[in-house]
C-alpha cells in the first residue's frame, strides 16, 4: 500500500519544480472532506490514504464550554490527534451555543445551530480565540456554517446579528493568533429567499453592509450544483458570491475562496454518475482562479442503520457505508492528482 505522506511530499516537490521553472506559484487547492469525524473514530487515516490534506469539522460551543470558562475539550482533542497522525490539517467550525448563553431561547433548541443572545457575543469571541490557541496548527477557522438557513441559525436568517457575532470573534481570534486564517460565512447556495433560507446574495449584501467585510480573510462557500445543468449552476452560485463580494468592496482585491463544502447526491445522480459529476465540479474549481480550498461533501454514507438512511437518504458520501469506495471514486481521486495512477 502507498504511502500518503509520501506521495503528497512529491506531490509538492513537483509543483514547486514547475512553479521554479514557470516563474509562477499557484498552487493546486488543498483538498480534503467535510465530516461528522467526531462522530466517526477512526476515520481521519482512512481519509488520508485517499488524499485528503485538509479535513473540516464543527467546534460544537454548546458541548465544549456547558459551564462559562469550563472548557471540555476530550472529544474534539481526540478529533485533531486523529488528523495530526494521519498528516491531516483541520479546518475547524466554531459555531453553536451552550444554554447559559442563550436565554431568549428554549435549552431543548439544538444546541449545535442555535446562536447566543447578542449579549454573549464576546463570550462566543472568547471560545473561539481558545479554539485558535488550542489547536495553532489548523488551516483555518471558519465562523459558523450557514447562517442563512434557519436549520443552522435556528433564531432566523440575520445578515446584521451575525455580521456582529463574527467581528467580535474575528477580532479575539486575531489577538490569540494573529496568522490564524479566517474564513467566513459558509452560505448555503441558494439564490432566491423562502420562509427558511435568505438567499445567499443577499445574506452576504446585508452581512458587508453591516460591517462583515473587516471582519474575516477569505471567503467561503458551499456548492452543490445540480446534477442535470452542472457546469451553469456551479459556475452561478461561486458568481454571485463573487459577484456580491466585488461590489460590496470595490477597491480591495478580489478574496481567496475556500470551498468548504461541494457534494453530489448519490441518490439522485447514481453512485458512478455521481463520481464523474464530481470529477468534472472539481476540475472546474481547480481551473478558476483564488480557490485556497475544495472539500467533498461527505465522506462516507450514513450506515444503513442510522436515523438519516433509507431511501431520503442523499447519500453524499465518496465511501458507500460499509466504508467501500464507490463506482468512480478512486479514478476521480486520481485523476484530481490526490492519489497516484499506479
């Protein structure tokens, strides 16, 4: 069996020869998944073997800190050892609130998803600047996941409140650890609004209006294009994140993009189309330019035994779920240049 390590150290040595001889540096994306791995030990080496460099995984606040200053950190310790062993970086989501944070709303709320009342806010910076301290070696810390959609900002969609929520932690977590990479704010691709989702254009329109844009270093972005119209709709939601972006900061160059998320559901598309859909989704990324990172969405299936299997299940994952790779996903990875032909 090859080597991860190896094959990605000359990996690198061949870029950096062709960027010598070119005159030029860019770099390939790092490339890695998007995972529940705390909730999956074991998982991190298996990742690595098929290529993965960085690998992304929420900070739940709710779980690390139920008490003010009393941090737990055991599980997500365990987390970052796996990825350290396995030659993986994290890039880390701080996002959640515990229930002393929150009293404007019910404790049963999902704790993951549910932010604290604006009076915490600094409470919130302070765990996240911990988080930075804790664990220097991450790639980056992404300030929550989604916040346009109620399922993950569960008090409502609120471009201002959380424009607010991210300086104060932007701001502790540059005090903590000033070369620390963030990245914000991890929308959901949706265009238009709806009872549950602002549209990501105008989430972000709102959120730079309010002060967002002092207030991270790169963007980040979800994709999921559809199956049937790949290339248009992949090539429109990076756009209108871009395109909002520009405007929203004219005079400032255009930010890194890191891709924190891009799936293709199995369900819908079939395990081997779904691994070409990918293929192609990914070259594309890889060609456009600014893009500091893909991540797949997910890596392995839910067990057929799990709440989320059955036939709704989208199944994102690039390992069925006995942990097998599915139809396509190996040539997809080489072909990506994440693993080697032979």
């Amino acid at each position: 069996m090859f080597n991860p390590h190896t094959w990605r150290a000359l990996a690198a040595l061949v870029l950096t020869v062709l960027a010598t001889a070119t005159g030029t540096a860019s770099a390939a994306p790092a490339f890695g998944f998007n995972e529940d791995w705390h909730a999956r030990a074991g998982l991190a080496a298996h990742s690595a073997a098929l290529g993965a460099e960085v690998n992304r995984q929420g900070l739940y606040w709710g779980e690390i800190e139920r008490a003010p200053g009393q941090y737990d950190w055991a599980r997500f310790d365990r987390v970052h050892a796996e990825f350290r062993d396995a030659g993986v970086r994290p890039l880390f989501v701080a996002l959640g609130s515990p229930c002393w944070a929150r009293p404007s709303t019910p404790c049963t709320n999902d704790p993951r998803f549910t932010p604290p009342d604006p009076r915490f806010n600094q409470a919130y910076a302070r765990f996240a600047a911990a988080a930075a301290q804790r664990y220097p070696d991450m790639a980056a810390i992404e300030l929550w996941n989604e916040p346009n959609f109620d399922t993950f900002w569960t008090t409502g969609p609120d471009p201002a409140g959380y424009s607010r929520l991210a300086c104060s932690a932007y701001r502790a977590v540059k005090s903590a650890a000033p070369g620390l990479t963030v990245i914000a704010p991890a929308l959901a691709p949706r265009r238009r609004s709806s009872a549950h989702i602002m549209g990501q254009a105008s989430f972000l329109k709102g959120a730079m209006r309010a002060g967002l844009g002092a207030c991270f270093d790169d963007l980040s972005v979800h994709l999921y294009p559809e199956p049937r119209n790949l290339f248009p709709s992949l090539r429109r939601q990076l756009d209108e994140i871009r395109r909002t972006a520009a405007a929203a900061e004219p005079r400032r160059r255009a930010r890194r993009i890191w891709v924190t998320e891009a799936g293709i559901p199995g369900a819908r598309a079939g395990d081997s189309q779904q691994a070409q859909l990918l293929r192609s989704a990914f070259m594309e990324l890889r060609a456009q330019p600014g893009i500091r990172a893909m991540l797949a969405h997910r890596f392995k299936d839910a067990p057929a035994s799990a709440p989320a299997a059955g036939p709704a299940d989208p199944r994102y994952g690039l390992l069925d779920a006995t942990g097998a790779p599915k139809a396509g996903t190996l040539a997809l990875l080489r072909d990506l240049g994440v693993l080697p032909r032979s």
